[in-house]
C-alpha cells in the first residue's frame, strides 16, 4: 500500500516586503491564499461554485480544490484533497521587511500534472498579500525535492516547465528511516483524531494507525492508481493494538481560522506534544514513515496533524 504513494514536495521561500502579522498557524492562511490565486489565475466560471462548473477536469483551481475524484472514495477512507501544506513549525507571528518564510507545498500523485499553475499561483498569492493585512511577500525560491533529499530550484519564469521536476515515492521514503521498535512521535501541529465520530482525548496504536490508513488510503486510490482490493485493514489496525502508547507531554490545543465557504471563524482543536511508541511492528513501520509526509487526521491538508519522528532518549 505504502509504496504506491506518489510526492511532487516544493519548498517555497518567500521575502517580506514590509513590516506585518501573520497567524501563529499559517497552514490555512497559505492554503486559502493558494486557493484564491489560482481562482483567480484559471477559474472558467469567476464567482460560481466549483461544484457547478464543467470544466472542474481542465482547471488548476477546481481540479486541486474541488476535485471530482475525492468524492468517489470508499467510505472506509477520508476525502482526500491531491495537496499537502506543511507550515513553518514555530507559532512566529511578527515579521520584519526582509525578513523570510518559507514552507512546503506536495502535490499527490497525478496532482502534479497542475504544477505550472501551482508555481505561477505561488508568485501570484505574495503579490496579493499575505494574512489579514494582505502583506506583499515577494516568492524569492521554489525547489524541488529529490529522493536523496537535493533540493533543485525550479525555473520560475517559466513556472517549472522542463526537465528535472523530480518525485518522490513511499518506498524510498521509507528506505531513508530504517525501522525502530521505539520511537518518539511529535505531533508539530493540533492532530484531530476521531474514534466513531468524536474526538479522541487518549492515543493508542490502533487509534493511529487506522487514522494513517484512512488517509492514506483515500490519497492512493484516489491519485496514485492504487486499488484496495485484498487489503486487510482489519489486520493491520489489529497489529497497532499492540503497540504501548507513553504520554510524554500531550495536550490539546485550540485555533481559529477563517473559512470563505462558511462565511467566518471557527475554531479547531487537536492533540500536540510527544508520545512514546513501543514495540513497534516492522510491518507498521512503513506507514508511520509517510505519514510525516502525508499527516494524519482531519484538516491533514492545510497543516494540521503534522508529526515527525524522533529517537527516544535514553
């Protein structure tokens, strides 16, 4: 399953223009920003809904935003969107002229297809502002990165057209991190789990791993050309139940974000902190693996349940 998974990871640097705010977590802020620029740049139907529109297929805006193809998944899987925003880790929010941001944009799979309207979004959503303000942030870098972990500047002028658009894939993801019976997992930004449709207060292994496979289960099937057909979920999430969970320093923590479709504010919350995992199986390793790169949870695409992985002290 893991192996399938497909990722175009851009590492996007921006300047300041000026003096300005922007929110402590700026993975729907840069998610919402993408949005609107690329509206704005291949929209056939300018103010209509995407749902409406015929010609979803052909354009940046609704083919990443709207896609048709997310509302087809299994009902065992979450509704995937072919991008991944994964935020600056720190809660800055004060940023001086010339001062840089940067953060990681992955396209998933066949998302790539989308990348020259992507980079031209990119240059076109600092020069429309960023955060509340709308503070001019000039895109100064775009690379790309390469499975050895080389990062290649794309051609802006061109918007990345040509040779050398590298790809990342699940397998050497995981050939990176060899496998641990023991390791730390950080959850950087709040991780909405939900067990039967409530938020979970406690973390176990099962938890998390049916969590990793219905994210990354609608990811595949939906951008990766992958089918579900004689995949045992049960006896994955079956093995995670053996995993010991070690509470290090979780805690829930509260945001608020704007969303245009709901016409306001409205808060989220989600797990951070770090938990030990325990007699971790080799064959669970993989998808904990991906899943830095993926997340894991609700709100997994503008930044929330982001986690890296650490060695445990000693």
């Amino acid at each position: 399953m893991w192996s399938h998974l497909r990722l175009t990871v851009l590492h996007v640097e921006y300047r300041a223009e000026r003096r300005c705010r922007l929110p402590a977590y700026k993975g729907s802020m840069l998610r919402g920003s993408l949005g609107h620029a690329l509206r704005d740049m291949a929209c056939f139907e300018p103010g209509g809904p995407c749902g409406r529109c015929p010609n979803t297929d052909r354009c940046a805006a609704g083919a990443l935003f709207e896609p048709q193809e997310a509302g087809e998944v299994a009902a065992r899987f979450d509704r995937p969107m072919p991008y991944i925003v994964t935020a600056p880790p720190d809660r800055r929010e004060a940023y001086a002229a010339g001062e840089g941001l940067a953060f990681t944009l992955s396209l998933v799979g066949s998302g790539r297809v989308w990348l020259p309207w992507v980079v031209g979004a990119l240059a076109s959503m600092g020069q429309r502002g960023l955060g509340a303000e709308r503070a001019p942030f000039v895109l100064s870098r775009v690379c790309v990165e390469a499975p050895a972990g080389q990062r290649t500047p794309l051609d802006l002028p061109g918007r990345g057209v040509g040779p050398g658009v590298g790809e990342l894939d699940g397998a050497s993801l995981v050939a990176a991190q060899p496998p641990s019976e023991r390791v730390v997992l950080h959850f950087v930004t709040p991780t909405d789990l939900r067990r039967k449709g409530h938020q979970a207060e406690q973390l176990d292994g099962a938890l998390l791993v049916s969590r990793l496979l219905r994210r990354l289960g609608g990811l595949l099937q939906t951008y990766c050309r992958w089918s579900a057909d004689g995949f045992d979920f049960k006896a994955v999430v079956d093995e995670a139940s053996g995993m010991a969970c070690r509470d290090l320093s979780l805690e829930f923590r509260e945001w608020e974000r704007y969303s245009v479709r709901r016409g306001g504010r409205h808060r989220l919350s989600g797990l951070v902190g770090r938990v030990e995992l325990g007699s971790v199986p080799a064959r669970l390793w993989p998808y904990l693996v991906v899943g830095e790169r993926t997340h894991v949870g609700k709100g997994a695409s503008f930044g929330m349940g982001q986690y890296v992985l650490e060695a445990p002290q000693a």
